[in-house]
C-alpha cells in the first residue's frame, strides 16, 4: 500500500504555556480507514487543523503526497486544500443557502475569485452535486434550505460537500458528536462505504471508542498531545483505554469482546 500522509515530530505550541501536540509521528496509507481517540483537550481536533493548515504546525513535518505541506505557499496551499475533504463537528453550512447551493461550495478551491463570488458552476458540477446527494440518501432534501434539515442530514450535506471537491483524503471532525446513535450509524456508515467504494482515505476524530473499534482499519490514542497507542481495533486492550482516557475510562462503557486486560 502507499502512503499518503507522513506526520514527522510534529509539535504545536499556543503561547509559552501550551503544548497542545507534542512530537506526534504516524502515517497513513490511500484508502485506509484512521479514527483518532482520546478525551476532550487530548490534542485531536489540533491534528487534523495541522494536517490541512487551518492552523500551522510550530515544529516537525507533514508530508501529503510526497511533499512537505509546511513549505507550501498561497498557491500550493490552494491546490493541496481540493485535494483534502474536512467534515465538522456543526456542519459549516451556510443556512440560508440551499442543500445543493452548499454542496456546490467545495468547488470553490477550483473558482477563480469572481466566478466563485457570482456562484458559477457548470451543469457537470450540478449534476455531480444532485448524484452525491443521491447517494447519501438526500435526493428530496436537494433544493430545501438547510435550516430546515435535522442534524444528521446537515452531516450528510457536508459529507457531499467535501466529496464534490474529488479529495484524497477526507479529515472528519467529531462528525457525530452533536448526532443520536440512530444518525451516528447513518453518518458512520457513509463514510465507511466512501472510503471502501471511492478509495478515499480517511482520518476521524471521535470520542466513541465503540464506534472506532466497529468501524476503524486501525486506531490512534492520543492523551495529553502525544500518541499512546497506534495499531488495529482487534489489539486494543482495556489497559491501553485506560491509558488514553485516564479516569474518564470507566465511564465509556466500552465493551472489547472479552479480550484480557493485557
């Protein structure tokens, strides 16, 4: 398999105090399905934000494609920036807009300014808009206002929005941590068969640790900034949750089949 992302002795600092990541190195090969855990404040929305530059690294490397991503400038940040689908914990939708209006926003990295600004898209855009939306189960929802959609459905919006931009990777940010368990399976689901139908990598946060052991190729546990455990779903022991989440362990309610403490 190739790798995609390479994360080298990347640490990232806020002020003089906090070290929100600190020498974190993992990689991650084209189609694999990665979901990160930890605790609140462990670190993992400040990743996946270092990973497509929403907020700069203060030391190490990240490699996408063979290419250190810290060394890119406007253009190539633009370039990289189709290439990387990101999915958010409250969606990132624009309400007033409709479902397709949004979707048809993750092509805006492919727009010159001022056809982005006048929201010219072509007819292969659209229907590229309204078969994604199909896919995901929305195909009555297309030109309704998403503030009319529940929450799971608003997901989906934004699983369709990054998907229009023909990403290599998918970065997905507590996706279902505002979601039911009914819409977290819907939502999980999609992503699962995105990345096994299309090939497309993906990296999820999740607080869930059930849902990572259902869903996960492999699983990364990042407690306090630093990576405590990497490897597959079937190895994780509970001594090694223990480790990720501290006391918040006993509240998960994680059940792991039976396998020893180890």
């Amino acid at each position: 398999m190739k790798t995609l992302l390479d994360v080298k002795n990347v640490s990232k600092r806020y002020g003089q105090e906090t070290l929100a990541l600190s020498n974190v190195n993992f990689s991650v090969n084209e189609g694999e399905f990665v979901s990160i855990i930890g605790p609140s404040g462990a670190g993992k929305s400040t990743l996946l934000r270092c990973i497509n530059r929403m907020i700069d690294a203060t030391d190490g490397e990240i490699h996408f494609e063979n290419e250190d991503i810290l060394k890119y400038n406007k253009r190539e940040m633009r370039r990289l920036r189709t290439k990387v689908g990101m999915i958010f914990q409250h969606y990132n939708l624009v309400n007033r807009l409709s479902v397709i209006e949004n979707v048809l926003h993750g092509r805006l990295g492919y727009k010159s300014t001022i056809a982005g600004i006048l929201g010219l898209y072509s007819e292969e855009e659209k229907r590229q808009a309204i078969k994604l939306l199909g896919l995901l189960g929305l195909e009555e929802q297309v030109y309704k206002r998403c503030d009319q959609l529940s929450g799971g459905q608003k997901q989906r919006v934004g699983i369709a929005r990054a998907l229009i931009q023909d990403p290599k990777i998918l970065l997905c940010d507590e996706p279902i941590a505002s979601l039911d368990p009914n819409a977290s399976k819907i939502i999980m689901d999609y992503l699962q068969t995105v990345s096994k139908t299309m090939g497309i990598t993906v990296i999820v946060n999740l607080h869930q640790v059930d849902v990572a052991l259902n869903y996960s190729d492999r699983i990364i546990g990042v407690s306090k900034g630093q990576i405590v455990y990497d490897g597959y779903p079937k190895d994780i022991t509970t001594n090694q949750i223990h480790s990720i989440y501290g006391s918040e362990a006993g509240d998960l309610m994680i059940d792991l089949g039976g396998r020893n403490a180890g």
